[in-house]
C-alpha cells in the first residue's frame, strides 16, 4: 500500500518499523519506545479481533501513556475512539456509557476504581480493557466479556473521534470527526508552518524534537498536538496537569524547542519563580484553546525571550488559524491581537446579521468552510459562535462570543447549564450565572442565587451542589445569595449588578 503524507493511520504505522527502540511517549520519569506502541497495538487487535469495526470503543481521556497508546492504536486500527471525558463526576461518566453503549471501554488502573464505572459498563454489555504500562504494556480484559452484547453503539464509516466540543459554535455536542478530516487538518497545520507537499511515496522517517501535552485528549487541542506530534515521528511528554516548575523542567531537560500552552498557563509561568534560563531552547509556545491578552504575551516574551504564537481552533474543524515564526518576525506589532492567519484548506468569512459577508475589518459572525469541517461537508460554510474580523493579508482577529459562553481557561461553559443544576437544588428559587474577569484563566463562572422560601443554603453547599452534578471547571468561583436577582430593563439578568455583589 502507497502511504501517503496526509494519511494519519497508514503514517502512524509505517512510523513503528523505524526504530522500535526510540522513545516516543514520556510521562511519570520513564519512556516507552515505538515498540511497546506496537504491542499495545497488538494487543488491541487481538482484544478486537471479534468486534465489528465500526464499533465505538469508549476511552476514559486520562492523561496518561496507556491512554495515550490505546488511542494512537485505535487511529492506526482505524477503530473509532468515542471520547469518555475523565474529568466529570463519576455519576455522570456511568451514566454516559449506560446511555451510548460503546462495544468497548478502555481506561487505566485509577479509573476502574471510580465509583459505579464497573457497574456501567457491565449493563451496557461493553467489554472492560484495562490499559497498563510495564515490561509488556497492553490491553487486559477486566471480567468475563470478551465480546460486547448485542445493540452497542455503531459509527459510520471513516469516523476517527467522537468527541463532545467545548462550545466554539454553540452549546457542547458531540461531534465525529473523520480520518479524511483529521488527516486534512494535520497535513493544513504542517503546511501552514512551511511543510510542503511531499511526493508519494512517503518515506517514514523519526524526527528530533520535543512536544509537552497537559490536557486531556477529551480536548480538541490536546487530540491535534497528540496526532501532530506522533504523526511528524517526534516525542512526546505527558503531564498529569499544568504545574509550571514540572514544565519548565521538562523544556530544561528535553531541550523542547516550540511547545502548546493554554493562555492560563501563559500568565501562571508569568506569576511563577521559573528561572528565565530553564526555557533557553523554546523558540515559540502556541497558545490556543481561549484568548489571550496581548500585552500578557509580549510580557512573556520579554521575561523569557520566546515567541507567542497564537491559534484559534474548534473541534469541528481542528486548526483554524494560527501565527507562524515567519509572520511574528514580519507582523507582531502590526497585528496585535490576531490569532493568526488561516490554515491551508480552510476558507472563512465574517457575515452581518442578515447572513451577508462584510468588507475586511468589519466585525461579524465567523463562519468556516473547510474539508476538516465535522458537519456539512468541505462544501458547507458553518456558523460559529465567534464574532470576528478579518484583514486582507489573510489575519483573523476573535473579538468575543455571539452566545455568552464562558471561556475559563479554553474550557467552554454554557451559563445555561450551570444555572439549571442550580435551580434543580431543593433551596434555590432562581439563579443566575456570569462570567467574571480573570487574571489567570481569562474568565470564570460565578453566581447569584436565590433561596426558595424558608431555606437557607449556604455558598458552600451550592458549590458542592455543582460540582457533585457538573465537571469541576464549571464550579463557580463565588456564589452570592440574593433576595432577588438583579435584573435589567428586559429583565435578564444584569451582568455588572451581579458582579457587583461579589466580595
């Protein structure tokens, strides 16, 4: 079979015959090489001999090298991976896999413990993997199915990832996106950074070069970073979370060259004791997932003497936009404030309210076109819910939200939701949520609330309340109890009043 560059599976797969010994997945102090990929992906093949393949296989998205390899396997198998986030409650998690059934579950040591977990995927008649690292990293069977009931959820043909978004265009859904997608918009973001074509057939080849991953692949832009960086043949270092002394180190001691951050933690290596030589070999970090200020990215860039370089993405479409080195040297003040200028194979225009494109530089609604897009085809421009401004050098700027989404930090949060788990507690009359300014995280979700008649929650418990219900970053950070919710002239909630109250 011819292997192609803008084929993820085949590519991912040509890569293990390299060098079997070479490392390519680092978390918790050790490595695990190319070969103990391709066992896992042996592994996985014989656990899934039986199982049709348009079955989805869930994954419980811990940040972890078994994760990691079970997901990069599943890509090469072309299996379609049905993102389980790991960061919702434990109650919502079982529900989730009672409700979609996924054929199989595929989750690491630490979440089969969680509660109900076991429970859920035996009444959905799914097969238990426990994904484990060791002198034999694999797959094992937990329990004594080893086939998946009859009625599990099926996905159409060529689907690489379903996954929920983080609310770019509109409120979270789950969304599938395809190996023609994907692979497009890998091959559009390796282009757009001065790749060019390469001629069939492509010569698989491991490459110097270090990228540090954080988030979990239930993030769009951490299932990009995973898929770009072990797809170009270069390694890559798994951290549990952001903490900035544990990255800077890795950068220290890998010599990482160009590296992703989420704006929040941008301004945390700001607030940090991080010694400005430990990040000597970074060139450029890459900050998408939700806006950064602009004068916190050229602050960055003087402490530590790199470039920021801003993107923009959705998970129907992947990479949208984003800077180069090139166009930071030509354009970092001239267009300050941009995420960048839009990737090769993605087209995008800013519409008014009546749907009519508008002249560069007038702010509208976004809308994307692109053969990555998850829904509608390449054909199909789809709304976002950005309102944005283009320029005629190709540069997108991203002025704020159509919707009133809350961005904490890239994490998306539908004010609705949150007020409605709110309002489903025994005490509480009505409620209200906004977002709060930030330093750290851009925005976060707060609250005010309205007691029913004779009760007297506490803030506290409201909180607990949310979090016992929501996934942790949905939490607000303050919640005030009013004797009624201020309230504007069309009698919404009014954002300054309730901001107001805050301590």
């Amino acid at each position: 079979m011819t292997t192609t560059t803008d084929d993820l599976s085949s590519r991912l797969e040509s890569l293990l015959r390299v060098d079997p010994t070479a490392p390519v997945l680092d978390g918790d102090g050790r490595s695990d090489s190319w070969g103990d990929l391709a066992s896992v992906l042996g592994a996985l093949r014989e656990r899934l001999a039986n199982v049709p393949p348009e079955a989805a296989i869930g994954v419980v998205t811990r940040n972890r090298v078994e994760i990691v390899e079970a997901f990069l396997a599943l890509l090469i198998d072309r299996r379609p991976v049905f993102t389980l986030n790991d960061m919702q409650p434990d109650g919502h998690l079982a529900d989730e896999i009672r409700r979609d059934r996924p054929a199989v579950v595929v989750a690491t040591a630490q979440d089969w413990e969680r509660a109900g977990l076991r429970e859920a995927v035996a009444e959905a008649g799914a097969v238990a993997l426990l994904a484990h690292r060791g002198p034999e990293p694999g797959l094992d069977v937990l329990g004594e199915r080893a086939l998946p009931a009859e009625g599990h959820l099926l996905l159409p043909d060529d689907v690489a990832v379903s996954l929920k978004t983080s609310g770019t265009t509109g409120p979270p859904k789950r969304v599938t996106l395809t190996y023609r997608g994907l692979s497009a918009s890998i091959e559009g973001v390796r282009r757009h950074h001065g790749g060019k074509r390469g001629a069939d057939p492509w010569r698989p080849e491991l490459k110097p070069g270090v990228t540090i991953q954080m988030l979990s692949l239930a993030h769009t832009s951490a299932l990009q970073t995973v898929c770009t960086t072990v797809g170009e043949g270069r390694r890559l270092v798994l951290l549990d979370r952001f903490d900035p002394i544990a990255w800077a180190k890795a950068v220290r001691d890998h010599g990482v060259v160009t590296s992703g951050l989420p704006p929040a933690a941008v301004r945390m290596l700001l607030d940090s004791d991080v010694p400005a030589d430990w990040l000597s070999s970074l060139r450029a970090v890459r900050a998408g997932s939700a806006p950064l200020d602009p004068q916190v990215a050229a602050d960055f860039e003087v402490r530590f003497g790199t470039a920021v370089l801003q993107a923009y993405g959705a998970t129907e479409f992947q990479g949208i936009a984003s800077w180069t080195l090139k166009d930071h040297r030509a354009f970092r003040e001239a267009k300050r404030g941009a995420v960048g200028r839009v990737h090769p194979g993605v087209e995008v225009r800013i519409v008014d309210e009546t749907d009519t494109p508008v002249p560069f530089g007038t702010q509208g609604v976004l809308e994307v076109r692109t053969a990555q897009s998850a829904r509608g085809g390449a054909q199909a421009w789809v709304r976002t819910s950005d309102l944005a401004r283009t320029d005629a050098d190709g540069f997108l700027w991203i002025d704020g939200r159509v919707d009133g989404a809350i961005n904490r930090g890239g994490f998306k949060i539908d004010p609705a939701e949150v007020v409605r788990t709110l309002r489903e507690h025994p005490g509480v009359r009505d409620a209200a949520v906004v977002a709060a300014p930030d330093a750290r995280l851009g925005q976060v979700p707060v609250a005010a609330v309205e007691p029913a008649p004779g009760a007297e929650p506490t803030a506290d418990e409201l909180r607990d309340w949310v979090r016992s219900h929501l996934e942790p970053y949905k939490v607000p950070t303050a919640v005030v109890l009013v004797a009624e919710l201020p309230r504007n002239a069309a009698l919404k909630p009014d954002r300054q009043a309730i901001l107001a109250l805050l301590p």
